[in-house]
C-alpha cells in the first residue's frame, strides 16, 4: 500500500472534521458517536483513529477550526485605523460573522459548531480549553479596540 502524504493525511483529517460537523448538525453534539462521524466520513475505523483518539478529540478540533474560520473574518473588521464607532462597528461584525457562515461548503457548519462548541464547552473542561484559547484574540481585539475608543474620548 503506497504511503501517505502530508496533504492526503490533512484532506483525510479535514474529512473527518466535516464529517462530525454534518453529524452534529443533524443529530446534535450530544447524541453525535464515534461511529456515526466514522460513517459520516467513508473512512475505516482505524484510519479514523489514527487521526483522532475519540469523539471528544474530533469536536474539540471541530470546533477550534470553526473559531478560527470566524476568528479570520473578523480580524480585518477588528483592525481597522482608525477605528469605527460602536453602531458601525456592531454592523460589520455581524456582517463578518455572516459572511463567514455563508462562505461555502469548505467551511460548511464551522461557526455553527462553535458556537454549539462553546455552550457545550460549559461541562466539558477539555473542549473548554481549547474554546477558551481560540477566544482569546478576538477578546483581546475588542479590549484594544474598546481602549482606543477611551483614549480618544
């Protein structure tokens, strides 16, 4: 059998990621299994397993990667100079958020997992680990941006 490549293993793991992406959205986090992602994902158990050593592992990477698709539309909105006021500001971060949704099958449900991550992260200390760092840049973005707005009156 011909070895892997670096990019056949990253499409192998991103196809399990979007596999436990549509299952979460269809049947939610909690009633989600391994095997379901495995079926979801046409890949055998083990190669599964060896990308991932369970569920949990899967919907912390899941939803991290969802974070950060949200995380990339909102840092140039974040950014700006100079930057916007507050009414401005809440438009184009929830244009960012939007379009970050509707940006394809490539990132089909990534910000939906988050969002459903981070409530979930709640009773999970693992997965709040991981929710916990992805959110700390955009918080300390807003606290940047919400200082520069004290400075300047």
């Amino acid at each position: 059998m011909a070895k892997l490549t670096a990019a056949d293993r990253e499409a192998r793991r991103d196809r399990i990621l979007q596999a436990a992406r549509d299952c979460v959205g269809r049947y939610g986090l909690e009633a989600v299994s391994m095997e379901m992602i495995i079926a979801a994902s046409g890949l055998s158990t083990g190669a599964v397993y060896r990308h991932f050593t369970g569920k949990g592992e899967i919907i912390a990477a899941a939803v991290v990667a969802g974070t950060h698709v949200v995380l990339r539309a909102l840092r140039p909105v974040l950014g700006q100079s100079p930057a916007p006021g507050l009414s401005e500001l809440v438009g184009q971060v929830l244009g960012a958020i939007g379009g970050s949704v509707r940006s394809g099958p490539a990132t089909a449900g990534r910000p939906a997992l988050s969002l459903h991550g981070w409530s979930h992260a709640q009773a999970d200390d693992r997965l709040a680990a991981a929710v916990r760092e992805s959110y700390r840049g955009v918080r300390r973005s807003f606290r940047d941006l919400a200082r520069t707005w004290t400075d300047g009156g």
